[in-house]
C-alpha cells in the first residue's frame, strides 16, 4: 500500500439487509423515513446514503445465494443482530419510534430509561429488522453525524 493504512481498515462501509419486498422496503426507508437514495420503487436493489456507512437492500433470496447457495433463506425469530440509530436529543428518541411506526414498522420496546444510563426503543423494519433508537448525555456529534463521548471516545484529530 502506498501510504500507513492497514490493508483491512477497521470501519464498516455497507450494510445490507435482506428484504422481502423490494418494493415496500424502498418506500419504508425512503418515503418513510426520509433515507436519500436514487432507487426508484421497481429499482433491483438500492443504497441509501448516510451519515455514516451505507445502508443497501436487496432481495432476501438472492442475498442469501450470494452468500452461499446452502445458506438458509428462512427469517426465524432474532437474527442475532440490531441496526441503530442514535438521537442528538431524548426527546427525539419518540419522535423517531413514532415516524418509524407511520411508516409502517411496528415497535417492539417503546422508549424506556436503560440500564446503561441512557434513554432506549426498538422498532422493526417491515422485514422484522430491529433498529434500536438511542440517547445518552454521554454523546455528542461532530459536523458530519459521526457519534463520540464515553466509551466511544473522541474524535480523531489528524
């Protein structure tokens, strides 16, 4: 490598989700929840921009053969992860469970003191995805959204 950088550098870069339905996923996370995209409702797969990694859809099936062609296509129960999204503010803790629920997700823990000392829900996706919607006085954000405080640190400074 031509400079200091690690070949596998430690940040992630996408996350993708296996859906059901192209469709209703694009409207749930674009229409829905105001993610940016350029995916059109029909669109095969889509990406949608964050402040941090990317956030991309593609159907369930075909992410799975991609995977692996043995990989099971089924959607049991928890799939042993959860996708956050951190508030600047408590109050705005609500107001993102409640949007999510307009869209069409459906809460599973509405919003309650945690026992790591901030202010938590959870909401599903309409494919069962969990989002955890979080607030902590401990956290702050630096000009493009990037989460720092307490066990997070600080921002690098270069």
């Amino acid at each position: 490598m031509p400079d200091d950088r690690p070949l596998f550098e430690p940040r992630i870069s996408i996350i993708t989700l296996g859906v059901a339905d192209m469709r209703r996923s694009i409207r749930f996370y674009r229409d829905g929840l105001g993610f940016a995209t350029a995916a059109r409702d029909d669109a095969a797969w889509a990406i949608f921009k964050t402040a941090g990694v990317r956030l991309a859809l593609y159907p369930r099936d075909v992410l799975a053969r991609d995977v692996a062609p043995s990989a099971d296509r089924g959607h049991h129960g928890f799939g042993g992860i959860t996708l956050a999204h951190n508030a600047r503010t408590r109050e705005a803790v609500d107001e993102i469970l409640q949007l999510a629920a307009r869209a069409g997700g459906r809460i599973l823990k509405p919003a309650t003191d945690s026992d790591w000392g901030g202010y938590s829900g959870y909401f599903a996706d309409p494919d069962g995805y969990p989002w955890e919607v979080a607030w902590s006085a401990d956290w702050s954000f630096d000009d493009d959204g990037q989460l720092w405080g307490g066990a997070l640190g600080q921002p690098l400074r270069n």
